[in-house]
C-alpha cells in the first residue's frame, strides 16, 4: 500500500461505518488522519480506532479539507449533498448509501469483478457501491460465465434488519419484547412490524413492480457485469433477524452444465468460500454461519432433474461486513496504489 491516507467517515456511528472502521483496523489500511462525523441529533459519541477514541464530529463542509478518502454510509441526503464538495476539495468519495448507484457516469464497483473501471479516477470524485444484495449476486454470477451463457436467473433474497441500518436494529429489538409480553406493535422501519414474521418487500411502480432492493439488485448486477440484456428477476425477503442474507439462486444456461466445473470456478472465485458438502454434514451454511466473515458462502449447488443446463445454489454473507463495509475498504486500497491518485498527493 501507498503512504497513510487522511479519511473522513461519514455515518461513521451507524451499523456500516461501525463496520467500516473495524475493518480499517483489521486489514491494517494505511490511514493517516481519521475523521468521523454524522449528522447533529447522534453527536457525543467518541469511537474507538486502534487503541484511541475519536469524537463524531458535525459533518459540515469543513469536515472534508485535507481529506483523501471518504466513505459515505450515513443518510442517501448527505452522500448527495456532501459527495460532491467532497470532490470538490481533491477527495475522492466513496458511497455507500444508494445515492449515486443509478448514475451511470458514476462508477458502481466491485473489485473482485470490475476492478478496471477505477484504473482512470472518477471525474466526478465518486464511486459507487453497489448493495448487498447486488455484490453478493455479481460473485455468485461472474464466475459461472465460464461454464456457459447465462440466459435466465432467478433471486429470491432473505435480508436482514439491518438492512435499515441501526433503526432497523433498534426495531426488532424492541417489537420482539413487545409481542414477547403480549402487546400489539406498529409498523417501523419497514412496511409491515417485522419481528416474528416475513414478507416480500412493497413493490413500485415507477420500478415496473419491483420494490427498491430488487430494483437496485438487478440493475446493479448488470451494470456491474456490463451485461445489460442479462435476464434476471429478483423476489427480497425481509426476514426477522438481526444481521446477514441469504440468498436461493436459480441460473439457467444456453449450454449443458457440470456441476463439477460449476464447483472449480467458484472456488476460484476471489470473495467466495465453497462450502464442502461432506464437512456440511448436510446442514448447508446458515445467516449465522457468515457472520463476521468477508467471503460469501456457498453450498447446495444442484441441477433440475432432468435439465442438465441448470443451477440451483444457496448462499448467505455479511450484509454489513461483506457487502457493504468490505467492498467500500477494498475500493479504497486500489485507490491508494492509483498512479494518478499518488501523484496528486505529491
């Protein structure tokens, strides 16, 4: 890695720039000053970061003088207001929030795939991250161009709370006391009180009948292969638990498939750990298998009967970790080793 980088976390007491800055430590980033910052009514907290606790600060457009990278994972407001001031002032920003990943100027990235879209920096100074949903969909996706043309996939994904960042959280949390204890609750967060139950999220009709997850999903997946006719239809799940995804696939190819060469190449595949059946003990990897880990876990791989151009898998990850938090941190390793990027700090 290059020289220490000065970085700025916006969101940083939320769920995923709590993540974010665990995952600085952890991958040992080279970071220079560290600032965090949030918006007014959650100040007074201090974070800690290698052994020292930092104040949140008002995010304001102070905030950014001197920064190099900062990470945008609080409100879709702020990263759209803020993002570009950021830029404006030499930084490059890093969004996390959904606000820029329908900007086709704006690069959505995940490294393991699409690497080369970061090899010329932004014009814009920013870079967009996919959703979890999308990351966790391209890994699984990308390799299995190898084993033939992909002319149909299915999604059906089971997300976490915490997909509303710590509102969410905050949600389940207390409508499972409340029911727990007998006492009727209301709709918080998500459309529906969501402790004890699951449901397909509310569809959009300026989406054609997707709701914004699925939308985000499908989009983002074909951008992100630059495969815009690819057919892919997604059902999201919002389920009763706290932290992860998983996520039922079904891919439908133009050519014959094996299984064993679908299992070589996503074992091959950078961001995806195979889960071996046999040490499965035919129990396949679980929400809560994936928690803390960076890679998406695999397992149940199996065809149609009968239709040998057919694949049906599970997969579970780290919303938090592995699709937000860790793809942001890996965009921002690449752009501490740009040429053009340490040549301006020079």
């Amino acid at each position: 890695m290059s020289d220490p980088l000065n970085i700025v976390l916006v969101g940083a007491t939320g769920a995923v720039g709590r993540e974010i800055l665990h995952l600085l430590a952890d991958r040992d980033f080279p970071t220079g000053q560290l600032r965090l910052a949030a918006s007014v009514d959650i100040l007074g907290e201090s974070l800690e970061f290698r052994g020292e606790f930092i104040l949140v600060e008002e995010v304001s457009e102070a905030t950014f003088e001197g920064a190099d990278v900062v990470f945008f994972c609080g409100s879709r407001e702020v990263s759209a207001h803020y993002a570009p001031v950021a830029a404006a002032r030499g930084a490059i920003g890093i969004d996390v929030t959904g606000a820029w990943e329908e900007e086709t100027e704006i690069p959505l990235v995940v490294p393991e795939i699409n690497a080369a879209a970061l090899e010329s920096l932004p014009s814009r100074g920013i870079i967009a991250c996919p959703s979890s949903l999308a990351v966790q969909t391209a890994l699984l996706l990308e390799p299995l161009r190898q084993c033939g043309t992909i002319e149909r996939v299915v999604v059906t994904a089971f997300l976490s709370v915490s997909s509303a960042g710590r509102k969410g959280i905050d949600v389940l949390r207390k409508q499972s006391g409340e029911l727990l204890n007998g006492r009727p609750v209301e709709p918080e967060a998500f459309c529906r009180p969501v402790a004890f139950d699951c449901f397909a999220q509310q569809p959009s009709a300026e989406k054609q009948g997707a709701s914004d997850d699925e939308f985000s999903l499908i989009q983002g997946v074909r951008r992100i292969m630059g495969a815009a006719a690819l057919g892919l239809s997604a059902t999201v799940v919002q389920m009763p638990v706290f932290y992860g995804q998983g996520m039922s696939v079904y891919v439908q190819t133009a050519e014959p498939i094996s299984l064993e060469e679908v299992r070589e190449v996503l074992s091959c595949q950078s961001g995806i750990e195979l889960v071996d059946e046999a040490a499965a003990a035919d129990c396949e990897p679980s929400v809560l298998d994936a928690a803390g880990r960076d890679e998406v876990m695999v397992g149940r791989i199996r065809q149609e009967p009968g239709m040998s151009n057919t694949l049906q898998l599970w997969a579970v990850s780290d919303n938090l970790r592995s699709g937000d938090a860790a793809n942001a941190v890996k965009i921002a390793e690449i752009i501490g080793r740009h040429p053009a990027f340490t040549a301006t700090k020079n």
